[in-house]
C-alpha cells in the first residue's frame, strides 16, 4: 500500500463529506479546504522525508525538524502525520478517521517511533498555521460603485466568502506574493467582447429565447464543460481542490509512481493549491470585480444603486438576465453564482497552479500542450451516472478524454467558468482575436496559477519545497 496514495483519499473523502453534512466549518468553501488539504499533505511529506533521510531529494518542508530514529516505520509517520491533522481539521469526522488508520494495515517494525514522529510533524505544521484567518466576512462592507461586486440578486443573502483571507494569510511555498493587471473595465472592447460571450453562452436554459438572434449560445459541449468542472462546494462533491487531487492522483496511478515521488508530488501540488487559494483571493478582493449577473443586468448608467436617468437603454444590457448558474449539485436549491467576486477565477488559479505543478514535476515546462499522459481521460463527480441535478434527474456518465494533455484540462477549466454565467472570460485569461487564450498578458487566473507553480517548483529551495512562507499583504 501507498501510504500517501492512501491518506490522499481519506483527506478527499473529508472534503466531500464536509460538504455534505457542512459540520466541520473551518473547512468549508474553496479558499479553506485548500488550506486543509495543503497542510495534511505537507505534514505527511515531512513525516515521510524524515524518515527516509534523504534531503537532496526529499528537503523538509518545515525547518528544525529533529531527525527520527533509526528504524521508524515511514509508514507509521505518514498515517500519524495525516490522522493527527485530519482530526484537527475536520473534527466531526474522527471516527471515520480512527477508522482508516485501522484498516491501514500497520505492521512494519518501528511503528511506536514512526507514530511519534508524525504526531510531532503534525502539531508543527498546525502551530505554523495556527494564525490563519477563517472566511468570516465580519466588517466587510459591499460597494456601490459601477463594476463593483454585489452578491447574486437571485441569492441575495449569500453574504461574502472571505474577504479578507487572501490578504491576511502567509503563504505556504510561494517565495513572492505575486499580482495581476486589472481586467478590462466596463465600455473597453474587450469587456464588451466578454459580456456579449457569457451573455449568450452562459445564460440559463429558459431565457435562451430572449437573446437577440446574432448571439453565439451554449452548446451542449458547452454545457457539458461546465458541469464537468463545477465541483462548488456542494453537496456530496466538495470544492475545485478535490476535483484536480482526483486529477493528479489518476496520473500518479497509471505512471506507477513510487511513495517518495507521490509524498513530494502531492506536497506540491496542495501547497499549490492553497497559495492559489490565498493570492487569488487577495485579487479578487483588491479588484473586486462584479460578476455576469449583476454586469450584465447593470449595465446601463441607469441600473444599480449608484444608478442615474435614461430611458434608452443600451442594448447590451439585460435587466432580467439569469446564468445557468453554479450547478447546486445533489439539492433541490436553485443554482447559484459564487459569494465572491470575479476576478481572478479561482477555478482558473486552482486548476492551472495544480495541473501545470504537475507538468513540471514530470519535466514539462512549455505552456502549451503536452503528451505527458498518452490517452488520458477522466470522469468528473459531476458527471458520474450516479449524482443528480437539482431536479432530482440523475446525470448520465461522461468520460471526457484529453489528447492535448494536461495543458488542455487547463484552459478548458479556465473557459468552463463561462458556460456556467459564472465568470467573464478574462477571469480566467486574456484573449486574442480569434479568442484563443492570450498569455503574454498579466491577466485571469490561468497566468497566476502558472506563476504559483513556476515559484513552488523553481524558486525555492532544491525539489520544489520552499526555505520560509511570504508574509501576508496587511
């Protein structure tokens, strides 16, 4: 058994269930499962590389770790190391967790020395965080301003998921704390190119009638996108780091990788992951950029609160425009758009932050398509033949192939966010004119996730695995 392959999905199987029954709030959302993940799988790889002693290739993570005797059971480490952190992050689900450890099938000698360097690693890598902040929204105040977020009009007492979580957050392994370009503003051409785009593909199935006749709409490939990359934090499914950890463990199997390549693999992967959570919710809220639903239904100078007269109303607003929406997964409540604003996606950074960190674990670097996994092909949560709408309609299994690799999966997530209404398309990347992603540009999501993982790989220390966290922004 793989000890790291093992504990990987018991943390997965935490976040999908804390979705679920939504007892364990310290976990819940995009920005703080990502943080949990981060810290569980970064506790296992320290309890692994301290056993195995190898620091050329397997360096610590945290600095002053004690060195284990000689003869601890790595596999000890690595399950004390994740049941401790697990039960601390996820408090309701310490049975399932005592559970897991049990069926681990521990029998190496050195257990009791293995057991108790893991617990140490864990009470480490949680006093590290211990200051975090949660995603509480308390004396956060929405603007009024043109372009401003808002919360969705047909969810108006969604709230604000964390608006200050971004900026007062360390980072786990990124060496600077990197930063976008402003998108496009409203009345530039490439913000009206955007709204005209999710306007007629990402607007909800009953008003797809009232789009004007030249508007390009949703297929069903478009459709299908969208779904297969939902995974918004509901319920029996948990949130986007869940989906790529999927990902990446599908590759990890089929390349046969050894348990010191997936301990560093997965360190790296959820250390990007969570600093994707923390800078790319710093952006949005240092922009906070509105959303399709309210950008689109606002768009005349004589919508919204800080609205003036005109009775001719400019053609490409629409005040009763609806998104497909953030499919509510497995409920009977109306989809949604997300509680936090636009830009950057944070599906855009998770995705490319996660899955490029992989490319260049495996030694590819360009960003643009790769062969990395000769016939990949994958089956979202969403689209499994086994979990429903929110009609109670079960959705059929779709296995969706990617011959372009990893790269692929990178854009079409970042673009996915369109589908849905949910996003413009720069929240994820800049375009050309022929609309084809335009990375040269300091824009979207897509372009911070690759600088995360270019920095968690590069630019520390050797193997990818960092010397100390950047401070927070405030």
């Amino acid at each position: 058994m793989d000890p790291i392959l093992y504990w990987n999905e018991v943390a997965l199987e935490a976040n999908r269930i804390s979705h679920t029954d939504l007892k364990d709030v310290g976990t819940l959302g995009p920005t703080l499962s990502s943080r949990a993940l981060a810290i569980i799988h970064l506790a296992m790889y320290d309890a692994y590389a301290g056993v195995a002693k190898d620091p050329a290739n397997l360096p610590h993570y945290l600095p002053g770790l004690p060195t284990p005797v000689t003869g601890a059971s790595a596999e000890a480490a690595v399950a004390a190391a994740a049941h401790a952190t697990l039960s601390k992050l996820f408090p309701s689900q310490k049975a399932f967790f005592d559970l897991k450890h049990a069926q681990a099938g521990l029998q190496d000698p050195g257990l009791n020395q293995g057991h108790d360097f893991g617990l140490m690693v864990a009470q480490k890598l949680l006093d590290d965080r211990k200051d975090d902040p949660n995603a509480s929204d308390d004396g956060y105040m929405a603007s009024v301003a043109l372009g401003a977020h808002r919360p969705d009009p047909d969810n108006p007492d969604q709230g604000f998921h964390a608006p200050f979580y971004g900026a007062k957050s360390k980072g786990f392994a990124i060496t600077a704390r990197h930063e976008l370009d402003k998108p496009p503003q409203p009345g530039s051409p490439d913000y009206t190119k955007a709204l005209r785009e999710v306007r007629g593909k990402g607007i909800a199935p009953e008003l797809m009638g009232t789009l004007p006749a030249n508007f390009s709409r949703r297929t069903v490939d478009g459709s299908l996108i969208g779904l297969f990359w939902a995974y918004d934090g509901t319920s029996g499914l948990g949130t986007p780091p869940r989906l790529y950890n999927q990902i990446v463990r599908t590759i990890a199997i089929a390349k046969g990788n050894s348990v010191a390549e997936n301990a560093r693999l997965f360190a790296l992967v959820n250390a990007a992951l969570g600093d994707a959570g923390i800078l790319a919710w710093d952006q949005k809220y240092i922009y906070n950029f509105w959303r399709p639903v309210v950008g689109i239904r606002e768009h005349d100078k004589s919508m919204g609160p800080a609205g003036v007269g005109n009775n001719n109303i400019l053609d490409d607003c629409d005040p009763l425009w609806l998104p497909l929406g953030s499919p509510n997964t497995n409920s009977t409540a109306k989809n949604f758009t997300p509680p936090f604003p636009a830009y950057p996606s944070g599906h855009a950074t998770f995705g490319a932050a996660a899955l490029h960190v992989t490319r260049l674990f495996y030694g590819v670097t360009a960003p643009q398509p790769d062969n990395l996994f000769d016939g990949l092909t994958f089956v979202s949560d969403e689209l499994n033949g086994v979990n429903k709408d929110n009609k109670g309609t079960v959705r059929p299994r779709h296995i969706r192939n990617f011959p372009k690799g990893l790269w692929q999966m990178i854009e079409e997530n970042g673009r996915s966010r369109v589908y849905l209404g949910l996003h413009w398309v720069f929240d994820a990347f800049a375009v050309d004119s022929n609309n084809k992603p335009d990375l040269t540009q300091n824009v979207g999501g897509v372009p911070l996730g690759l600088k995360i993982a270019d920095d968690i790989f590069n630019g520390g220390r050797a193997n990818g695995l960092k010397k100390s966290p950047v401070k927070p922004r405030i």
